[in-house]
C-alpha cells in the first residue's frame, strides 16, 4: 500500500475523489440558511432537507422573518424532516438568538456556533468550513466511515476523528473536505459493501489492502499449497 498520510499523498488521494464524484451543491452558501439547513439536515435524507430548506426560505426569507415564527407554523412547512417538532422550535429559537444576542451575524467561532440550540460539533463546523470557507472539518457518518478505512484515523468517537482530520489534512484543503466525502460515501465508499472495484485510491486504503490479503488467504486455502 502507498504512504497515505503525507501532504503529497493526501493532495493526490483527495483530487482523485473529486474527479470520481459529482460536485455536491448546497441550496444555500450564507451562513445563517447553510446553519439552518444543516441543523434540519440531521437524521434526514438529502433530498427533504433540501426541499423543507427552500420551503422555509421561501416562507421567512430572513432572520427576522424565522424568529417572529411561529413554531407550529414552522413544523407544518418541516414535517417530513426527522424529528420536526423538535427542530422546528429550535430553529425558530436560533433565529431569535443570532438576532438578538449576535446582531444579525452568524456567529463565526465554534464555541459561539455550538452555545445555539441544536448545534453540535458537527453542524457547527460544516457552517464554518462551508459557510465561512475556514479550515475545519465536519465529521459526519460518511467521513468517519472512510476516514477510518483508509486509515486516517482509529478514533473511537466523531470529535476525536475530527481532531485527527484536522492535524492531518492541510489546512487548505479543509473546506469542501466534508461534501466531498458525502459524494463519495454515497456513490462509492458506500456503508455496506463499498464499490472497491471503481475506487480510485485502492492504492491508499487500509481496508482494501486487508480486504485484498484477506481474499489471497481465501484463495490459498482452496487451492491447497
Ligand atoms: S478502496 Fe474501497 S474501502 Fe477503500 S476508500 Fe475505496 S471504496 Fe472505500
């Protein structure tokens, strides 16, 4: 197996999976839509979140708009999202927190980010890399999947994966990082049973290479020595 830790070897490993996925596109690049989005976005397929996103753009428009909601209201336009009822009265309160305690501005710092209601380590720094284009990296559970079978990190929980992306991935490429390795999950390093076969950094993959000895060893013992 190639070094797969190095920056040279990183920078390689990351455009070959831009190259092999499709760009992914977020419905909103602002902060406060991008943090609204992701907050709705939590144990919720891509395609609803997106559509309850623009729903309540279209509805609210601004951050004034959703802190005078009304949170039944909200919930009605946000049902189909996992756990709407609750959702829907948190972000009705971070609007009313960005507009009254930040003047408006999404706080742009992890600790200001993860004090609003529903905002875990997760949501705050995907706001940060891809609302506010600074280094970080969120880690979800495509990135923790492949990030752990290519063998960046052995971590046993999210933050503790995060800090070993973040020492190890450059700081120039962290933005992007996190929507790319969505692509990627979904199209190739899938959960169950990843299409290795069309993978452009077998090269670099821990668990190909163990997946690889593994069916040397299968072939040995069939066909005897
Ligand atoms: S070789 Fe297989 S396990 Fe490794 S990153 Fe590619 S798809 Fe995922």
């Amino acid at each position: 197996m190639k070094e797969n830790k190095d920056e040279e070897a990183i920078r390689i490993i990351i455009a070959k999976i831009k190259a092999a996925v499709p760009k992914h596109t977020f419905v909103f690049t602002d902060p406060f839509w991008m943090l609204i989005t992701t907050v709705l976005s939590q144990r919720t397929k891509d395609e609803t979140t997106d559509a309850a996103a623009r729903a309540l753009y279209e509805r609210y428009r601004d951050i004034d708009g959703l802190a005078g909601a009304d949170p039944d209201e909200v919930g009605s336009i946000i049902g189909k999202v996992g756990f709407w009822r609750v959702k829907s009265k948190k972000i009705v309160e971070i609007a009313g927190i960005i507009r009254d305690r930040y003047n408006h501005r999404v706080p742009d710092n992890l600790e200001d980010l993860m004090s609003l209601p529903g905002v875990g380590m997760k949501t705050a720094k995907v706001v940060l890399a891809e609302g506010f284009h600074r280094p970080s990296i969120a880690v979800d559970t495509h990135v923790f999947r492949i990030s752990h079978r290519i063998g960046w990190s052995e971590a046993k929980t999210p933050e503790e994966t995060t800090y070993d992306l973040e020492r190890l991935i450059p700081k120039y490429m962290q933005v992007g990082f996190n929507p790319m390795m969505v692509e990627f999950g979904k199209a190739i390093c899938r959960p169950v049973r990843p299409l290795c076969d069309k993978c452009p950094i077998t090269a670099y993959c821990s668990y190909y290479e163990e997946k690889m000895k593994k069916g040397k060893k299968q072939d040995h013992s069939a066909t005897g020595p």
